[in-house]
C-alpha cells in the first residue's frame, strides 16, 4: 500500500480499486453521497482531475495467526477514520475502497437479506465465502459495530465496512528455525512446539511459524498434500501455548488423523494453571463456544455457538488462590479450555484475552509472586499427553512432555511460597 497518494501517484492496487469506485459509484463521487478525501484523491489521481489529498496507510502487523484475540489493534489502526456517510437516497447502492476497507451502504431495498451475501454482490470482487470468512475473522463492522454473524439480516441505511487483511503468500518459505522432534517418519512427526511459536502464516505472522520451520526440516523429502510440498495441519496450538502436537506428512495420514480428531479418537490432555480454586475439585464444563458476538476477536459461551464439553480435575492447590489442573478435551472448539475455565470464573494466568482483570485470589498472595504471576506473559496452558493410532501401522502411539521451563519456575516458586 501506498505511503502518500496524490494527484497524480495511486499504486497499482488502489488504482484499480479507485476506478472500481468510479465505475460502480458515479452517483456518491459527484452527487457528494460519500464523502472521503482518501478514495476521492485516489479517484482524482487516477484520472487526472488535478486535486487529491493525502492518505497515510497506518497498518499494526501484530496480528495472531487466526488468531484471533492479538489483532485487534490491526482493526483499529487501519479503519477509514476520514470518512462521513450522509445517507443516499434509498434506491442508491455504491462502495468504495478507502484506507484498506470496503465501504458500503445499505439501500431499503435489501432490507432481510444475508449480510454475506449483499455484501457479495454489492461489491463484486469479493465472493461470499471470502466475505463469510472475513466477517468470522472480525473484519466486518456495521454502522461501527461488529457484524456478529454472516447470516444476519441487513437494515436499509446501515454502514458497513470490510477491512481487508494484508494477504499472505500462498507457499510459505521455508526457515531453519529449530524445534523438539519427538517422533518422526515416512507419514508424520511429532513434536513438542514451543511456547510463542504460530502454527501457520497468517496475516502479522508471515513467517517465522512453525510451517515455515517444517518445510525447512523436511525439504524435498515431503511427499506432500494435495499436490504441493507441505505439512498437513491436523490440529493447532494457540500461540502462546507450548506441548504435544502431530503433524502428516502426507495425504493418506492428514485424512486418517484429521478423521481421528474429529471423532475423538485420541487421548490428549493438558495442564492449565488458574486462578482460585475450582468447587467441585473435579468436574466438567459445558457450554456451546462461538464467536463473541461484542468482540469479534474473541470466542465466547454464546447460544449461537458449537457444543462444547471440558473435563477437569484438580492435581494441586495453593489454597484457594490457585490450582493446577489436567483438563481433557470431549470436543476441540476455539480457545475451549480458556474460555470455559474463564466462564466458571478460574481464568489461566497469564491469558491475554481472558484475563481481564485483576483476580481477587490474587490479593492473597505475597507482592512479589502475585506480581510476578500477573506479568506471566502468555497463558500457562501446556498440551502435555496426545495418544492416537498410526494412520499407516494401526500401531498405538503415546506421547507425554513436561511443562517448559517459564511454567514449571512458576510452580517451584509457589511451592516454596507455602
């Protein structure tokens, strides 16, 4: 994206967009229904009216791999803060591209229909599908609001605006960046990824993951899936999360694994340190996990939203200011463990989406470790065990890995704390 747009100097990408705006929008351009010095400079400069204006593209690159919670100030950096929407008259429909979004004004005449799909086809360039995704990403708002779901209705005169993330490269590069291999062969390897490390290229996080680190190790040796030479993610770890993880090596092993998980057919569990103490000391947490319909960029309990089941027990207890558990999985939703220990009111120290204020357990704690625990810089959630059959063998398979060393240091200082 350009830096600074004039008369006169549009780069190729907002050029088109800029005529796109021109074509589609006649009426908004100089009937003045939509205001926005931005698109109007890039639309002036393209055609050489002579005046235009400056656009600065401020963009915030710190952005989770899907996700989902450390990209919201990508969302607030980059939304077209210039533009003023007067209202058109309702038989009137246009867009236009400013500052990275879409912007688009509802006629009264699509009052009822899916957002997804208006949005489709009042834009054009963009499929109903890549809309649905990014509405599920948290790039869609209305009238400054998010859009909470792709199937909602549309109301006649409503403002809605799609961010378009910077676009990732189709085949990632590969990195020498090291990592712990705990099993390998011909069909998969296992390993235990390292806290901090993205799974996948995603928009803020293009390289650097543990994809790019995989087609590094495994060079021309990958058979690949799907006719490239890559990696088959059969699950995720979040970001900030360190433990076990499969990855397939080829086609056959992605499809049996990937069937494996979605039955539940494996034996995996985790370890979560939390704050209080969970009543009963074991348990289950049910509640069906979506999108928060108030924050796009995090998942929450909501009616909307898949079942979802979480089995706890208490292993150990520092009186009732804190507990480490072992949780297992009956389902696999979206940030399941954080968010339901958060729900039943024991978030992980350290979360960064979850926790959200200071916990009252934590008042009873000496200064020093409760400041301590406070500024743990990710969530203390540690894949520890995964088990499954060999997609190739039928051969059981068992993996166990302790804690890492920032988790682990935590538990030594409160030992020594009682």
């Amino acid at each position: 994206m350009a830096d600074d747009a004039g008369p006169g100097r549009v780069d190729q990408k907002d050029a088109v967009r800029a005529a796109a705006f021109k074509a589609e929008s006649e009426p908004f351009a100089e009937g003045g229904y939509f205001r926005n010095a931005g698109a109007e400079g890039l639309v002036e400069g393209k055609l050489g009216k002579g005046a235009g204006g400056n656009r600065e593209a401020a963009e915030d690159q710190d952005a989770e791999d899907r996700g989902p919670a450390d990209d919201q100030d990508a969302h607030h950096h980059r939304q077209c803060h210039q533009c003023t929407h007067p209202l058109p008259p309702p038989s009137d429909l246009g867009y236009a591209h400013c500052m990275a979004d879409f912007v688009v004004i509802a006629p009264e005449t699509a009052t009822g229909s899916r957002a997804d799909r208006f949005l489709a086809e009042a834009i054009g360039t963009l499929s109903r599908t890549r809309v649905k995704a990014l509405i599920e990403s948290g790039n869609a708002s209305r009238d400054n609001r998010p859009v909470s779901e792709a199937a909602e209705t549309v109301q006649g005169g409503a403002v809605y605006r799609i961010l378009l993330p910077e676009p990732v490269a189709a085949r990632p590069e590969a990195q020498t960046i090291p990592f712990p291999i705990l099993f390998e062969d011909a069909d998969l390897i296992v390993l235990d990824k390292p806290a901090g490390m993205v799974v996948h290229p995603a928009p803020g996080n293009a390289d650097g993951t543990l994809v790019n680190a995989l087609l590094a190790h495994c060079g021309d040796t990958l058979p690949g899936i799907g006719g490239e030479r890559r990696p088959g993610i059969v699950h995720r770890l979040d970001r900030g999360t360190s433990g076990v993880m499969v990855v397939a090596k080829t086609e056959t092993a992605l499809a049996k694994l990937s069937a494996a998980f979605a039955a539940r057919d494996i034996d995996r569990s985790y370890l979560a340190l939390v704050w209080g103490l969970p009543v009963p000391a074991a348990g289950d947490i049910e509640g069906a996990i979506g999108r928060d319909p108030r924050d796009r960029k995090r998942m929450a309990v909501t009616a909307g939203g898949k079942p979802a089941l979480t089995h706890y027990r208490t292993r150990q207890a520092w009186g009732t200011a804190l507990a480490l558990l072992e949780c297992r999985l009956a389902t696999g939703r979206t940030h399941q463990i954080r968010v339901h220990l958060s729900r039943k009111g024991h978030p992980l120290i350290g979360d960064p989406v979850y926790l959200r204020r200071i916990p009252a357990a934590a008042r009873t704690l000496e200064p020093g470790l409760r400041g301590r625990l406070l500024d743990f810089p990710r969530q203390a959630l540690h894949a520890a065990r995964l088990g499954f059959s060999h997609p190739r063998t039928g051969q059981a398979m068992l993996f166990e890995t302790p804690a890492p060393k920032d988790f682990t240091d935590l538990l030594t200082a409160l030992d020594a704390d009682r």
